[in-house]
C-alpha cells in the first residue's frame, strides 16, 4: 500500500511539471496569435517591407541550409564513423557556436570576415563583399545553425549499424556509394530532424545577423530583424509579422517530421 | 575455380591471434571455437574488413593483403559473400532491394527479376517487397544468403550462420545450409562455436582456441582423437582430469588413469604424467549399482545421477564420479533404472571408447 502510494505521488508530480512546462512554454506563443486578429495578420502581409522580410527570410535561410547539409552531412558522417586522435577536440569545437552569445557570433564573424578581419583583405581581393550585403546574413546563418545539424546528423550517423555499412563494402559498394546509398536513407529521420532544428535556429537569429549583416530593408533586413524594427513605434505591426514567422516555423517543422515518418516507413 | 589462402598475425586486445588456413574451391572449412578464440576476426580479415598485423590473402592467383609489400585490397573489390551473424540486412530496403543491392553487374531494368528468381531459390520470392523489420530470423538467412550469393562471390564468408534462429528453425535451416554448401563452386570458410554445427556443415573442422588453430580435419577425426582436453571438451566428450599410474605386471596394451578425486579409468592409449581423459556421452552406460561384474567394458566407476535432460529422443544423464562425466541413455533406460537426483548407479564404458590427452 505504501509503495503504490509512493508511485501516485510521484506520478502526480510527473504530470504537474509537465502542466507548468506546458503553459509556461506555449502561452507566449499562443498570446501572439490571441492579440492578433486575422485582418491583422493580412494587413501585415500586404504591407512591402513585411513581405520584403519574409522573402529575405526563406531564401537567405535556404541558401544557408543548403550550405549547412553540404558540408555538414559528410563532416558528421567522417566524425561517427571514423576514430582519430584529437577527435573529441574537433567535436568540441564544433560545437562551440552552440554556447556563444549571438552577439558575440557576430563580433567574432566581424573580426574574422569583416573589412579589417583576419580573412578580410583576401575576400576584398577577390571581390567579395559581406558585410551589410546579403550574402553576410547566409554567413551568419550558417555560422549559428550548422552545429545543430552537425549534432544530429552525427547521433543519425552512429546510430546505424556499422555492420549495414560493411555488408555494403563486402557487396562491391566503395566507400563513397556506401555513404550515399546505406548510410544517408538510414540515417535520414535524424538528419532530417537536425535539418528542422537547424533551419528554425536560422529562422529566428537575430543578434549575429544585427552585428554582422546590419538591418537595411530588402537587403538584410530578416523578419527578426523587421520585428524588432517595428516593436518600438507599431506593436500592433510587429506582432503581427510574429505570428507570421511562428507560422511559417511551425509549418516548416512539421513538414521535416513528416517527411522523417515517410522515410521511416 | 580458385581456394584462399590464408595466414595472418594480428593483435587483438589481450589475444595474439595467429592463423594458417587452405580453403580449397568447392570446399567448406569450419572454424570452430570458443566465443573469444578470434574467428570472427578471420573472417573480417579475409572479407578485407580488417586490417591484419602481418600475413598474407589470397583468393587464387590474387593477392588480397600481404603485410610485407603494405597490399591491402579494398573489401568492395575482394567480392566475399558475407553472411553476418545477425545477417545486416539493409532495414530501409527491401528483401528484394537487398538483394539486388549486389547486381550492379545488371542492367537496372532486369534487377528486380534476377533479384526474385534468387530468393525464390531460397523458397522466400514471395517475401520480396518486405522490409527486414517484419521478417521472422529464419526469413531473414535466407534473404541474407541470397543477397550474399548474388553478386557470384569469389569466397564465401559465413558468421554464426545459425546463432540468430530459435531451435525450431535451425534444423531445417542447417539441413538446407549444407545443401547450399555443397552446390557452392567457391571456397567456403564458416565459422561457429557449436562443434555440432561445424562437423554438420563443414567438410573439414578446424578448431581454434586462444587464437590458434589447435586441430583440423574431419569432425569424425576430431572427435575420435582429440588433440588435446580443450578438442575433446568441444567435440562435447566429457573431460576428466587424473594422472597415468605406472603399470603393474602382466598389464600390457591398456593405461591406467588414476582420477583426480577417486576412482581409476582404463585406455587403449598410451600417457604418461598428468593427462585428460575424455569420453563421449553415447560411450557411456548406466547399470543399477551393485551389479555384477563381467563384459568387455572394463571402466566401472561408481558414480551419483545429479541431473537428467532430455536431448531429442534420449536423456542426457548428469553423474557425479565425484568428477562430472555425462552419459546418454534412452528414455526407458530411464524409466527401467528408476534414475534420479542421488541414485547411485556404476558408470560403464570401454578402455578403447576413452581419449588420453596430455595436460
């Protein structure tokens, strides 16, 4: 009796914290869409700079995650299959634009591809311009996105059997069509998962692209950027174009989950 | 046709494993051992899967690896049909996808047929747009087995062919494996922890123990004259320990073992010093104790039942000498003798049924 009583209890606890996270993690994004009425929402996707963002938005973040799963894909892939001295260092690293502020992404993409940076005079000798151009925002994207990809694609990688990618090498498979034919669709869902998590990361950075890229209209202005530059004369305005970005998230979520259940299938 | 070659040296943690085999074409080698003894590394040294220290491949006249002239050719291009233990059946494919995975030799368009017309030759062509994951473990070796075959190996590699399956299917399952095994044209390395499975499906056994190969030949050889305790032991005989008592007047031709814990054992073979004696469990025979003397058998140890087992038709008969030592009798031997756990009984068998091995 006391140890069922004993489970009830921690049970009940189980499910208040899951109350607590609940409201406390969906009520602001249900507030946006409450104060936002639908005529609102339309209002704010007719007006140009709003749509001038959102189009900035989806295809400086498709470019990035096109970038990101190029380069990303196979470095996961090398990191899960392959053991060398140093490689825990290399993952470390890696990670690292995980934990630094976005503002200090942005200073450090500043001081490394910016005029005066590192690799400045060698990209000015080439005729490439970055900052406060749009090709500084995919800079800026892919700097803060691609550890997210990077981590799951690489959990995705060791997660399949290493005997699958064998029995593709003792079938007349080399390595590269190993990779492409067995190891990628099986890693798929979880690659497929930290494309979402990386492309929402990207939808939504602000701090890095405000440092490095600026926030000029048409240009480099993302829709995190055109919220923050309304917030302060046209709430109304800003919330508005919130609810747009939260949409457009979630619907790209959802279609990654759902093309990662179809793959699964 | 072409046989492997095979002598290799390499590390592996604490085991030194060090290897010479000749797997002539048509023919199936069994490597038979311990969990442990370092057979699966063979095999992944032979499939090019694993780099060895030193040694040589070669599958005919091509060399595979040699360690002297830093050869080592790339597993895609050595062609070993390779059965993994639990099959590695690509799960995002197909049965059929699987196996056609290995044709690249046909033409996309015919993939598909050529691909069913070898699972139906594995009776499972109508399992084809299965995925692995809904396949039952003796579906699975069949597909694994047809995609192994498919791209016409060189050199077929098999792990713990029938480790996977449950016993009901493993009978068949190894019935149709040495069938398979004897219409194959190519060499055949198998490797197994089960003598039984080994002296079934291989044409010659080689045992491997602490990463040598300690005896090879055919199972029946094996059986009946184990190199070693550990030989016997695995063939499945029972192993007693003891030490050759120097003989007396007038024996000639027989040894007399005495065992470590009571009790002498006679043997056709000759020993000296400590030794291990074996004798197989269909050898022995349990007659009520106290009975009479007579017969050509001239082991009679008084010994204690500790368990009975069933094993098919018959029981397997646990006896305590005090040293453990196994005998199979029928069931209404069983049934006639009254045996149970703590019935004494005499353990018989014949001076030339029993193995002496030095220790």
């Amino acid at each position: 009796m006391a140890e069922r009583l004993r489970g009830a209890w921690f049970g009940a606890l189980l499910v208040a914290a899951l109350a607590v996270a609940l409201t406390f993690l969906v009520l602001p994004v249900l507030a946006i869409f409450l104060d936002t009425g639908p005529g609102q929402l339309l209002d704010s996707l007719g007006d140009p700079s709003s749509r001038d963002a959102l189009k900035l938005s989806l295809l400086t973040t498709t470019i990035a995650m096109a970038v990101v799963v190029a380069v990303g894909t196979p470095t996961a892939y090398l990191l899960a299959t392959r053991r060398f001295r140093g490689r825990e260092l290399v993952v470390t690293l890696l990670e690292l634009p995980l934990v630094l502020p976005p503002a200090v992404a942005g200073i450090g993409l500043l001081a490394a591809l910016g005029p005066q940076g590192i690799l400045g005079g060698l990209l000015d000798d080439l005729g490439i311009r970055l900052v406060l151009e749009t090709a500084g925002v995919v800079v800026a994207l892919v700097f803060v996105a691609a550890p997210f990809l990077l981590r799951a694609a690489q959990s995705a990688f060791e997660a399949v059997d290493p005997r699958w990618l064998e029995a593709s090498r003792t079938l007349g498979a080399g390595e590269a069509r190993t990779f492409a034919r067995v190891a990628v669709p099986a890693a798929l869902p979880g690659l497929l998962a930290g494309l979402a998590l990386a492309w929402g990361r990207a939808l939504g950075e602000f701090g890095a692209t405000l440092m490095f890229a600026g926030s000029f209209r048409g240009i480099t202005q993302t829709v995190p950027l055109a919220i923050y530059d309304r917030f302060a004369t046209d709430f109304d305005g800003a919330l508005a174009l919130s609810a747009v970005l939260v949409a457009v998230s979630a619907a790209l979520l959802l279609s990654v989950k759902l093309l990662a259940s179809d793959a699964l299938r | 046709m072409s046989g492997l070659s095979i002598a290799v040296r390499t590390r592996l943690g604490a085991l030194d494993l060090d290897v010479a085999l000749e797997v002539p074409a048509g023919r199936c080698v069994a490597l038979a051992g311990p969990s442990g003894a370092g057979k699966t590394t063979v095999l992944r040294a032979v499939a090019g899967l694993l780099r060895p220290d030193a040694g040589r491949i070669s599958c005919g006249e091509e060399s595979w690896f040699d360690g002297e002239r830093g050869l080592s050719v790339a597993p895609e291009r050595r062609c070993c049909g390779y059965l993994f233990q639990d099959y590695a059946l690509f799960g995002h494919l197909s049965a059929w996808r699987n196996v056609a995975y290995g044709l690249r030799e046909v033409p996309r368009g015919e993939r598909r047929a050529r691909a069913v017309e070898l699972l139906e030759r594995f009776g499972v062509g109508a399992l084809a747009d299965r995925r692995p994951a809904t396949l039952s473990g003796g579906e699975r070796q069949r597909v694994a087995l047809a995609r192994a075959l498919a791209p016409r190996p060189r050199a077929l590699l098999l792990d713990e062919p029938l480790a996977a399956l449950d016993a009901r299917s493993r009978g068949r399952a190894a019935r149709e494996l040495s069938r398979l095994l004897v219409e194959v044209e190519v060499p055949a390395l198998l490797v197994t922890h089960d003598f039984g499975e080994a002296a079934l499906l291989g044409d010659e056994v080689a045992v491997l123990d602490g990463g040598r190969v300690v005896q090879r030949g055919d199972a029946a050889a094996l059986s009946a004259r184990p190199a070693s305790g550990f030989v016997a032991d695995f063939t499945g005989a029972a192993v007693l320990t003891g030490e050759v008592r120097p003989p007396v007047d007038g024996e000639t031709g027989v040894t007399v073992i005495a065992l470590d814990g009571g009790g002498e054992v006679r043997s056709t073979d000759a020993g000296e010093g400590p030794v291990a004696v074996s004798v197989h469990p269909w050898e022995v025979a349990v007659e009520p104790a106290g009975s009479a003397t007579g017969g050509s058998a001239s082991n009679r140890l008084a010994a204690e039942v500790v368990s009975l087992a069933p094993v098919g038709n018959r029981v397997r008969v646990g006896l305590a000498l005090p040293q453990p030592l196994t005998a199979e009798v029928t069931e209404e031997s069983v049934r006639r003798l009254a045996l149970a756990p703590g019935v004494p009984v005499v353990a018989v068998w014949k001076a030339a049924a029993t193995r002496v091995t030095p220790r």
